[in-house]
C-alpha cells in the first residue's frame, strides 16, 4: 500500500486498484474500501502477522461495533455520554431541549467572570467529553471549538454556553450521521473491527 501525502489514512494499493480508509486506534482498526481486496488480500495478510478477529457491514442491518460507537452505515452518539455531559453540566433530562447548537452570545465580548474551582473542573470535563464526540456531532463542532479556548480560565458564559449546547444533542437523540460514500472506488464499504 502506498500512503497519501496529504491524509495518512488514505492508501492506496500499488496497482491503483484499491483505495482504503483506515482509522487507528491503539489496536483496533476501522477499514473501508472494497470488499475483494479487504476480504483476500488484506486480512490473510493482517493474520500472517497478527492476531486478528473481524466483523462486517455487508448487507443493510448489519453492525459492528467500534471504539464503543455501533456502526450501521450510520453514527449514532451512544446515550449514556449525552446523560453524563447532562449530570455535569446540571441540565435536568426533563429540561426543554434547545433547537441549535449555537448561542447568541458566542460573538459578543466575554467579560463575565471566572468560575470556581469546582465549576472550572465540571467545564472541562464537559468540553472534554463534547471534543470526544465532536466527530460525531459536526453541527456542533464551531460551538465545542469556541467552548475549548475556554478550558484555561472558564467563565460563567463559557459555561452557559456549554448548558445550552449540552441541551441540544439532548434533544436529537434520534438523529443520525449517514457514512455512506457514493464515489466509485468506495461504493459498497466494509468495515472492519480487530
């Protein structure tokens, strides 16, 4: 396989024949690219070496499980990290969720002032857990950008802002982030897990 320049998680057969995807992490693999290749070429090779146990998406219904995320040609963010940023950011479950992810205030000066040491540490914590699900929320992604320059010195708005966020995946529980690619090359994915 032949590594592209500008994004390392692109390869390339040698031949030009096949394009995969990979994301890494620690040992675990998620791969998709074409089902001949995947099937003949690159796991007998992975097992040669390794270890490995698989799963695939090949026909609609199937799923496989990633880094604690199911995958279904969809992504969908698992519930129990949406009631732990509501436990600590003290949004109540039965509280009106919001309709978008952005706040007014986002654009206006903060001149509000600096949370407690106790309220700093709950900051960060939410911003850490929205950063981690950040690729799953990309309409979120401007909102949790602006919510992380505030990790050093959080301030009551950084605050209300990250409530209001955290407010409104509560409400789309439902919906889901399609990864379906319609290119050529890509058509028909599989996915793999080790």
């Amino acid at each position: 396989m032949v590594q592209c320049s500008a994004s390392p998680n692109l390869l390339r057969s040698v031949d030009s024949s096949c394009y995969i995807i990979i994301l890494l992490h620690m040992d675990d693999m998620l791969i998709c690219g074409k089902a001949d290749f995947i099937d003949n070429r690159l796991i007998p090779m992975l097992k040669q070496h390794h270890k490995v146990s698989s799963s695939f998406i090949r026909e609609e219904g199937d799923e496989i499980s990633f880094l604690k995320r199911t995958h279904l040609l969809t992504i969908s963010t698992h519930h129990r990290h949406i009631e732990q940023l509501l436990q600590i950011t003290g949004v109540k479950p039965t509280s009106r969720p919001k309709r978008v992810p952005g706040h007014p205030l986002l654009d206006e000066k903060d001149d509000t002032e600096a949370l407690n040491p106790e309220e700093s540490s709950h900051y960060c914590s939410c911003v850490g857990f929205l950063l981690y699900l950040a690729t799953d929320l990309p309409h979120c992604q401007g909102t949790i950008r602006w919510l992380s320059t505030g990790v050093a010195t959080p301030t009551l708005r950084k605050k209300d802002v990250s409530r209001h966020l955290v407010s409104y995946p509560h409400g789309t529980k439902g919906n889901l982030l399609v990864c379906w690619c319609s290119q050529p090359m890509f058509r028909g994915p599989r996915f793999f897990a080790s």
